[in-house]
C-alpha cells in the first residue's frame, strides 16, 4: 500500500506495483514512461504525476494497445483519463462475464472428466494455467487452439526444455562477448530459431503475434532468458546464418 508518498524510486515503484525493473527501464528506454526528476544525489525519480501517467498507459495496455500505439495516444494532448477508466472499466467487466463463462465449462468438464479418471492433475493444471494467460488479444482463439491443443503436453514440454537448453548457449557466448557472425553462434541461433518454428507450428501469423505478446511482456522474456539485447544479439546471427 502506498501511504503518503510523493516520490519513488524506480525500485520502490517496481515493487509497490508488481511491475519489474526491467520493464519500467525498457518503457524509459523507448520513451514511453520516464521520471521526471533527480533527486539531489542523482537518483531519478517517478512523481505523483509519473504515477498518473503510469496508471493511463497499463489502462491503455490491458485494452490491447500496442507501446508504440500507446506512445502516441499519450503523446495527444487531447486525452480524457476519465474515458480510458471508463473504456477499460467496460473491458474489465467484459472479461469478467468471460471468465466466469469459461470458469463454468472448466467445472463441468473437470467433474465429467476426473469421475473417468482419465486426465492427469497436471494437464489441467496445464490448461488452467493458459487460459489464465489472457492472450486473447495477441492470439486469435484459432491460433490457441492450434497451439494449445495439437501439441502434446510432452511434445511441448520436451521442446521448450531444449529451446531453452539452446538459449542459454547462447546467452554464454553473448556474456564471453563472441561476435554474433561466429559460426557457433549462427548456428546456435538456427536451432534455436527451428525449436521456436516447431512451437508456432512455421505459422507466421502466431510466430508474429507472439513476437508482439514478448515484446510488450519484457518481463515473460525475462521468464525465459530472452531480454531484448539478447533477442537483437540472435536476429543479428541469424542475418548470418
């Protein structure tokens, strides 16, 4: 709870909203969200206002806006917070009914299914736990279906293991300073690239919508290793390859 605050700390406001470091420093970064004062020892800081503005542009992003959409939007003097409360307000509400839609349907089939005895705690652990991703507005319900549904549980697990066996390779030689035209390094990223066209089905309409979903969720690249200076580092051994 924030109490009689007037400024923050990037840390401290990472921690009092659940945002991370990484992503108040990526939106400082592109220009979105920076603070707007130092303190005397050189600290910069967010104000009452940054926290406003912050407010304003996660409203805008759970709406489904791009950053770069959302830049310009915050950028039009013209902006009315009380219309994007309202707008959002109206989604949040949607959602809901949504929610509680598909919370019945899980129950019913959660209930038929378990009396069988025919699917394991962890594939529904596996499947609550990507509807409550809320991807909605990058993947189309088609796109998660074909995602979700043709693969195999451990088809997928055992692709994402290696997928990521292969990003920390990566990461190593990128940390050891190796040039991104490296042999090892081109092909490590071919692989790396393969594992990632086997988990987007080669679709280039998933393959793009999940670069969007990473790239406006840097702390789900963190998750798995992939930071944007790494991400450049593996386009730039892949122009190579």
């Amino acid at each position: 709870m924030i109490l009689n605050k007037k400024t923050w700390k990037v840390g401290e406001l990472a921690k009092q909203t659940g945002l991370t470091v990484r992503m108040l420093h990526h939106y400082d970064k592109i220009g979105l969200f920076s603070p707007s004062q130092s303190s005397e020892k050189g600290h910069r800081i967010y104000t009452e206002t940054d926290i406003a503005k912050l407010q304003q542009i996660m409203s805008l992003k759970q709406l489904g806006f791009a950053l770069d959409e959302i830049k310009r939007i915050m950028e039009n003097s013209n902006l009315n917070p009380v219309e994007v409360i309202k707008v959002q307000l109206e989604s949040v509400k949607e959602s809901i009914q949504i929610q509680e839609q598909l919370c019945s349907r899980l129950e019913r089939i959660y209930e038929l299914l378990d009396s069988q005895q025919e699917v394991k705690a962890e594939q529904f652990i596996n499947l609550i736990e990507v509807i409550n991703m809320s991807t909605d507005k990058y993947f189309t319900q088609e796109q998660q279906e074909k995602m979700f549904k043709q693969l195999e549980l451990e088809k997928r697990k055992q692709y994402v293991s290696e997928w990521l066996e292969i990003t920390a390779k990566i990461r190593g030689e990128y940390e050891k300073g190796i040039p991104p035209e490296n042999l090892t390094v081109t092909q490590l990223a071919k692989q790396w690239n393969e594992f990632l066209d086997k988990l987007t089905f080669r679709d280039p309409e998933i393959s793009k919508a999940a670069e969007r979903y990473y790239k406006e969720n840097p702390e789900i690249q963190e998750k798995f290793g992939v930071d944007e200076q790494l991400s450049n580092y593996i386009k730039k051994a892949m122009s190579h390859s």
